[in-house]
C-alpha cells in the first residue's frame, strides 16, 4: 500500500462498506477519524471493524471511547420509524457541462432528488460539492423548503453598474480608482462599519425584522455590517465592459465601458439565520444520515414560514449591501450608470413548473427564466458575461452561477506559489488589492468552457473584463 492511499482520509462508504449503518452512529465514527494519529487507513478500519464486534473492549480508549459507548447504547440499531424514507427510484435530473463536474457533487444531487418533497433536479456546469446540496444544484421541491438547499450565504448575488465612462478612463485614471475602491468598500467575515461610519438604508426598517425574536436580535449586527462585502470569493471590481452591438432593452450602444461588478451576499446576518434554521429543520426533519443536511421545513409550518421570511429579509438585506457600494462608487466617480443589473442565487423561488406550484432552490445558481438579465463572472484574470435568459424547463430556468473551482481551497494553498500567482496577473494586466491564495484563478474551471455548456440556457450580451480586484486579505471564509 502507497503511501498516499494510507494517507487517505476515510470516509462514510468506507464505514458502510464495513456494516456501519447511515445514522449517528456513523457520524461519531467519522468524527473520531478526523482526530487519528499513528494509524494508517487500513488499521483505523481494522480498529472500526473490532469496535463494532467488541465494543466493551474499548470503554476505556481515549480515541474510540464514544463510539464504543454508541454501540453498547444501541445508537447504531435503525428502527424502521426512525427516519424519513428516501424514494429509491428518483426521476433523473438534467446535467450540464458533465465532463468537468467532481464525483462528490453528483452524488449529493442523486441523494437530494431521492427526498420525498422532490419534484425535478438540475446541475449546473459550475457545480461542485458543497454542504446538502452542490454548488451549482436547482432542486425544485412541494411545499417544503431545504435551508442547506439555499445555503448559508442567503441571497447571495451578483450586481453590475455600467458607466457613461470609455475604456480609456481606467488606464488614464487609475490610480483615482483604486483609491475609490479603496476608501469605499470594506472586506472580511466579521468586519463591519461602527458609529457614525454605519450606512443607513430603508431595508433597516423593514417589519419582517420583528418576525421573532431571534431575528429581531440580529438586527444591529446586520446594521453594523450594511454595505460591506464579506470574505472567501466575495469582491468589488472595475472592468471594461463590451457591448458587441447595441442593446435596445438596455437602452446602450455598441462599445466598451468603464463598469464595477460586485459579488456578495448577506454577511453574518444571513449565516446566522441559515445556521439557526438548518438546526431546526434537522430537529424535525428526520433524515438518514447521507441526507441529514438536505433537512427541509415543511411552508404549513410555523417554522417553514419565519425561515421563509427570514430568508426573503436576507436577500432584501443582500441587495441593499450592494446597492450601497454601487451608490458611494457613482457618486465618488462622478459618473451616471447608464444600466444597472443584479441577480442573486443562494435562494428559493415560489415557481411554477408542470403547471404546478413548486419552490426552486438556486444554491450557487443564476435565474435564467426567459428575458431575465444574469451577471455569470469567470476569475480575475477571465471574463464575466452579461446573459439573457432563454427560459429552459429542463434547467427549471437556471444557469450556472460562475466558473465554479477545479481546486478546493486547501489544494490551492497548498500547491500554487504566491510568486507565480502574482506574475500571471500581471501578465493579464490585473491590479490585485487583497485576496489570498485560495481565490487565485488556477483555482476555477475555464469560464469558456462552462459557458459552452449551458448554450441552450443563456445568451450573452456583453463581455466584461475584470481590471481591478478587491478581495478579503484575511482568509475570510464568509462566502
């Protein structure tokens, strides 16, 4: 045996393949993995496998103590009303872009189309795994809503302001623009504006803000952090902007323009309600344990419906953040936004599909219902493309939400040097304020192939070109 494969972390078909039934008793056994020292792979599943058979031989072990206690307690004994059954024969879900899309997030969308509130599934060609359902999965569900299935980011969302301003204004006023961008915007979990630098913004005085109390105590820390921008791949950008043709709907012509782009979503606030959320339904929602993070909220409940509003009040909160930022940069600038656009994605839509009224989660995922304006970006050194959408069903109306990683976070640090990172920005002409290793554009599909991949979803209307970046510096994660 190599040794990478020793290496290896186990995971839960490793412990199912070995009789380890999928409840919490698999679970304390992950848990326990993560803490191994001294083991390799297959003496740790040596060690399961003893602990299964003999549990009371490992009352006292400092590392499998609690798992021996789970089985002598029966926790591993699966009693057939214990869990919501999933349904086994699921209807298939549309795939784009299947080429380029990791193994972990296509398992984590057939495990989400087996729920019993599933009506339709599609993944997109920027997906990959995250926490319930993938990054890049639409799942369309009856009266129930999946607060993982939107994600802890809640309304989370893309905004693009287009300048009366020409290409030219970047390059001869460069260094004005970085100190625009420096002095208006603000990055990093956790960071937020105090005293009299905090924003004011009519979603402050929103009445779904009294929902409860819970949501009415996290009103001053959404206050405090109103106009900011977050962490992980959050940012603020100039660019140019390319119309190839005029664009009557928009009412601009053919060119290129000076234009900021802005991704970010709503901050703790919106952590805070998914975390809080997810607790409940999982409390309620009773699912195997493969499936436990895809725990929904029934809408006739009374839980099903403070998330629901409590969701919608995050991504209000999340438009207003941006709308901030683009407000202080026009208005620093000097310019007139010619069109403004923003979607967001980490959300769930009451949608109709079949002629019947389902609700569509959007994690990591544009709206793309016939008409309607999408911003989908590529990396700091890619382009992002303005779209249209083409109304598909069988991508119930989506399209990807950007280029999506190729590299985890962990790999990226690990294995990309800062020095080569800096030297291919610079080949591309990219000023950089901030960001971190894992954010570098190695780190992501190539954006051209992804949208090759979803042209039946989405038309491109403009072509934007990132020119100068601002992202968290402190390894924030909050994205």
């Amino acid at each position: 045996m190599t040794q990478k494969t020793e290496n290896k972390p186990i995971n839960g078909n490793d412990l199912i393949a070995l009789g380890y039934p999928e409840n919490e008793i698999l679970g304390i056994a992950l848990k326990i993995n993560k803490k191994r020292t001294g083991f390799t792979k297959a003496e740790m599943l040596e060690k399961y496998v003893q602990v299964m058979a003999s549990p009371q031989d490992f009352v006292e072990d400092k590392i499998f103590k609690t798992l021996a206690e789970g089985f002598i307690n029966g926790i591993h004994i699966i009693k057939e009303d214990e869990f919501i059954q999933l349904n086994e024969n699921p209807n298939d879900f549309k795939l784009y872009g299947a080429e380029k899309i990791e193994d972990g997030a296509l398992e984590q969308m057939k495990v989400a189309m087996k729920l019993p509130v599933t009506v339709a599934g599609a993944l997109m060609p920027d997906a990959h795994q995250g926490y319930g359902l993938p990054i890049g999965g639409v799942l369309a569900t009856k009266n129930a809503i999946i607060p993982y299935g939107v994600g802890v980011d809640i309304g989370c969302r893309m905004a693009l302001s287009i300048y009366d301003l020409p290409a030219s204004h970047y390059f001869e006023h460069h260094d004005i623009l970085k100190d625009i961008m420096l002095k208006n915007t603000k990055f990093g979990a956790g960071h937020g504006f105090h005293g009299q630098y905090k924003a004011e913004h009519h979603v402050l005085d929103d009445t779904k803000f009294e929902t409860n109390a819970f949501i009415k105590n996290l009103k001053d820390k959404a206050w405090s952090q109103l106009g900011t921008s977050g962490g992980g791949n959050h940012f603020v950008e100039f660019g140019l902007i390319d119309f190839k043709t005029d664009d009557k709907k928009l009412n601009i012509q053919k060119g290129t323009y000076l234009a900021l782009l802005t991704h970010s979503g709503s901050r703790g606030f919106g952590a805070t309600i998914a975390g809080h959320y997810t607790k409940i339904a999982k409390d309620v929602c009773k699912l195997p344990y493969k499936a436990q993070n895809l725990a929904y909220l029934d809408m006739n409940s009374e839980a099903g419906q403070e998330y629901w509003l409590a969701m919608n009040l995050a991504g209000e909160y999340a438009s207003a953040c941006h709308e901030i930022i683009h407000q202080k940069m026009a208005q620093s600038l000097g310019a007139e936004v010619l069109a403004k656009v923003e979607n967001h994605h980490n959300f769930a839509w009451k949608e109709m599909y079949n002629n019947e009224e389902v609700i569509v989660h959007r994690k990591g995922s544009t709206p793309a219902a016939k008409d309607v304006m999408g911003i989908i970006p590529g990396s700091m050194t890619a382009p992002g493309f303005l779209v249209r959408g083409k109304g598909e069903e069988n991508a119930i109306n989506s399209a990807s939400h950007g280029a999506g990683r190729q590299m985890s976070r962990t790999q990226a640090i690990k294995s990309l040097s800062q020095n080569k990172i800096n030297d291919y920005l610079n080949d591309f002409g990219i000023t950089l304020i901030g960001g971190g290793k894992d954010e570098a554009p190695m780190a992501y599909k190539d954006i051209h192939e992804v949208m090759a991949a979803q042209q039946d979803l989405v038309d491109v209307v403009a072509t934007f070109t990132p020119k100068m970046v601002r992202m968290a510096d402190d390894g924030s994660r909050e994205d």
